[in-house]
C-alpha cells in the first residue's frame, strides 16, 4: 500500500563529478550499511524519540523512508544469506532459525549470484567489510580449534568481493581476530591459532593484540574508508556491516553522554561513522551518483536484567518502536527494520513509502538497475522494488507477500497485503551442519515457542500484534497457507 500524496520520482539533473569520481548515472556507486540488531525505533526519523542520530535522519532526509521492510529472518545469518543471495536461507541446508554458528564454512553454493558478483559482471570494485556471519571456509577435517590457522576459503572473495576486512561472526565470539581477505592478522609467528576453554571461558591463543571491543567500530570504519579511497576510481559496491548495535555493548570512549547509556551511546557511534561515510562521498563528489542504503539485520534486543538493553528501554526507549517482539520473536518488531533509501535525483528526497519490501530484494532491484538479467537459477526470492524506490506512482506495488522465518526455523509467518500470518505446523528444524545444536532447539521450540494455533494480524491497524483475526478470516488464513506451500514446492517465490 502507499501513503496518501505519494509523490512521483523526479529525475534531477546531476552535476559534474570530479575526475576522480565514479559511476555514472547508469552505472551508480553502491553503498549498502547493515547495522546490527538495530530495532524499528532506534533512530531518530524511525521513532527513536531522545536519541541524536543526524546522520540517519539526513539520509531520510535526502531520501525515501520504508514503513513496512522486513528481515527475512529474526536472527543475523538468515537475514545475511537473504541479502547476499536473494534467496530465503530455509532453502539450504541451514533451515534453523539461528543460521550459523562462528566456525561453520560457506554457507553460500559455488556459482550462486551474489551482490559481489553481480557487481562484478559491470566491472565494479567491490568490498565486504565489517560482521561476515554467512560461514568460512569448507567442511574440513581439521579440528575447529586448529582450523583458524588455514586460509578461510571459500568466503567473500568467492563470491564475488574484490576485498574483505571483518570478523567471522560476532566481537563476542571465537577467534578473538580480526580477517583481513582470507587470513587471520595478527598471527603470533610459530604459534597455531587456537581456541582454548569453552562458553564464557573461551579465548584465543596465537593472536596478539587481540581485538579491543570498544576500538572495533571505529576500526571497520577506517577501513572502508581507506577502501574507497583507493577503489573510488571506478563504479564501486561496498558492503559495510558494521557490529553496532549487538552486543556486548561496547561504544568507543568518546561516545558518552545518551540519556539511555550506553545503548544510546552506542548508537551514536554507529549514526557518527555513517556521517564519516557520508563525508567521504561529499568530500570526493560521489554523493550524487552513489545509492546509500541504510538498514538493520534484525530487531532489537530488549536483554535481561541489569543489561544495557534493559536499561535503555527502563528508561524511555522504545528499541522497536510500538511493535511487538524483538530479535528471536515471530513478531513484527523481530522482521520490520528501519530502512532508508538515498540517490539524489532518483529517488525522491524526503519522501516515505508503505509499500511492502523485503531485504532479498536488494539483489534484483539492483540487477534492474544495472541492466542485468538475473539467471533463473538464482535470486529465487528476490523482486524488483524499483518502482516502490522510485516513487513511480499507479499500478500495483511490486511485492505483496513476504515470508517470514523464525525462531529457531520451525515457526513461518507470511506478511501479505496488511496481514501477518503466523503458521501453527509441528515442522522441526534442521540444521546439516550443527545436529547437536538443533536437537535442543527443537526441544526450546516444541516446549516454549511453538505457536499454539493459527494466527491472523492486520498490522497496519494493529501494529503490536494485539488481536487475533484468524477465527473471522479463514479465508486469508487459506490463502497464506496456500503461499507457504507454493513456495516450498516451487523452491522460489520470484517469477520464472
């Protein structure tokens, strides 16, 4: 759906770029921000009253501010693979909600398109930078604790990205490193990398210095900016995916001051290094002819007690907004993200739009951009939403139903026109790579999480999920169940 006064997009005329300026206007620059666990109202121009975050308010200033985007996933790997691949990651072999543990391999087939690699076929210089989280390297018989010493291969530079600097999953896990193209830094010489003790005990042995958590923002940073420094001599995609805001909760020391602590204070980072960024595309003329698409993973996390998230919350931040759930949840505030999308001239500044998207989208809205054909094995979940980034007004919006997954990959909701359905089906997860890790999410799942029956919402009207309508539209409850099992016998939601 669209909101009333929808305005038509209005193509601007660009200025002349510097020499050294890329793209042009059918070839643009790309710069996608994954922010981490950031809730629908955890910045300002989504909501987040009391909090100071100019850069993103900028940005949907300058741009157009989606109402109903949706994670395909809760959780971080699912929403991850969805991106990369335009492909839901319950058609792999990694059907948990949960996704991929730190020392899993490539959870990405050899040969499928990707954002890197579509970007490849115009000639781009591209760059991964930041949280990884899709899998490294190959199912080995080497022992995990060692296998840290190989090369991570298979990982970004496989699928299509020039260069990669980041961590394998998150600041709190195993190793303790950071990677640089396919290899740890840092190396001690003559010492193996290893990982040593187990859960909270764990460390890592072999690397030194090891990672400072409240440096690790800033440091990804530095390096996507001295990345585009040196690559923005050509059409260029960079991938940035930043550790704000999961936890641990770490902002740098010069992030003090938020009403909410250190939450708050660790959104302010975040918001602060995408002004950096921003910086650098109007420093060097790039502004006008770069996409700058903002986003989050998943919801936020409201924690337990005494945690940062918790008191942020107890003291006036609404972290997803009204929404219900967070991160984990089956609930709108887990899937429906804060997401912003910016091209001078293209898509019209300061403008919002209600149309449903999804983040698998990216891959073939981009490839439309770009005039590249998508090949029929691939994106199989991705839609052309260029007319819902375009404002192009009539006609009927490009995606209406969208299929959520989550938690622990046994509970499916599909989100079509202004209704969630939740699925009630004793459908156990699977995971190919981790047996001993699903067999007790399957326990959490059929004892905690299990939806007791259907469920039917009209989240416009009801946002917080509070009434539910399945019992007088059992016609809308067939028709998403009829979708659900389409998908999964057709093994793609796009069209062929």
């Amino acid at each position: 759906m669209r909101i009333l006064g929808l305005i038509a997009a209005v193509c601007l005329s660009i200025g002349p770029a510097s020499a050294k300026a890329a793209g042009t206007p059918d070839e643009p620059n790309i710069v996608i921000i994954l922010s981490d666990d950031l809730g629908w109202g955890s910045i300002a121009s989504f909501g987040g009253a009391g909090l100071t975050t100019p850069a993103t308010d900028r940005l949907a200033k300058e741009g157009r501010r989606f109402t109903f985007a949706y994670a395909p996933g809760s959780v971080c790997s699912p929403t991850r693979y969805g991106i990369m691949t335009g492909r839901y990651i319950w058609r792999t072999p990694v059907n948990n909600g949960f996704g991929l543990g730190d020392a899993d391999p490539l959870l990405i087939e050899k040969g499928r398109i990707t954002l890197g690699s579509l970007a490849k076929m115009k000639g781009y210089n591209t760059a991964v930078i930041g949280k990884w989280h899709i899998g490294l390297g190959v199912p080995t018989t080497i022992p995990k604790q060692l296998r840290w010493d190989a090369p991570l291969d298979p990982g970004p530079l496989a699928v299509g990205f020039d260069y990669f600097f980041g961590i394998a999953a998150n600041v709190g896990n195993q190793p303790d490193a950071y990677i640089e193209q396919d290899m740890l830094i840092d190396r001690v010489p003559g010492m193996h990398v290893t990982i040593e003790g187990k859960g909270n005990d764990a460390h890592t042995v072999g690397i030194k210095p090891l990672r400072v958590p409240d440096q690790v923002m800033g440091m990804l940073t530095d390096k996507a900016l001295a990345w585009l420094d040196k690559n923005h001599d050509k059409p260029f995609l960079l991938y940035f995916a930043p550790n704000a805001v999961h936890a641990p909760i770490t902002p740098s020391a010069k992030f003090t001051g938020s009403k909410f602590g250190k939450y708050g204070d660790f959104i302010q980072e975040l918001d602060a290094d995408v002004q950096r960024l921003l910086d650098f595309l109007d420093k060097n003329n790039l502004t006008d002819n770069t996409i700058v698409i903002f986003t989050s993973d998943n919801g936020g996390v409201i924690g337990g007690k005494g945690s940062d998230e918790l008191l942020a919350a107890q003291g006036g931040l609404k972290i997803n907004g009204d929404l219900k759930g967070g991160k984990h949840s089956i609930w709108e505030g887990g899937f429906r993200e804060p997401f912003i999308v910016r091209w001078p001239g293209k898509v019209p500044a300061g403008t919002v739009c209600n149309d449903t998207v999804c983040h698998t989208d990216l891959l073939a809205t981009l490839a439309s951009i770009l005039d590249v054909k998508l090949p029929e094995n691939g994106a199989e979940d991705s839609f052309d939403v260029s007319a819902s980034w375009f404002g192009t007004e009539g006609g009927t919006p490009p995606r209406d139903t969208v299929i959520l997954h989550s938690p622990q990959g046994c509970t499916y909701a599909v989100r079509k026109g202004p209704w969630k359905f939740i699925e009630n089906e004793d459908r156990p997860p699977y995971n190919a790579m981790n047996d001993t890790y699903i067999k007790k999410s399957i326990d959490l799942w059929r004892t905690k999480l299990k939806p007791p029956k259907d469920q039917l919402y009209n989240v416009v009207t009801d946002p917080s999920e509070t009434t539910d309508v399945a019992a007088a539209h059992e016609d809308i409850v067939q028709q998403c169940r009829e979708i659900l099992k389409e998908a999964r016998e057709k093994g793609r939601t796009r069209a062929e």
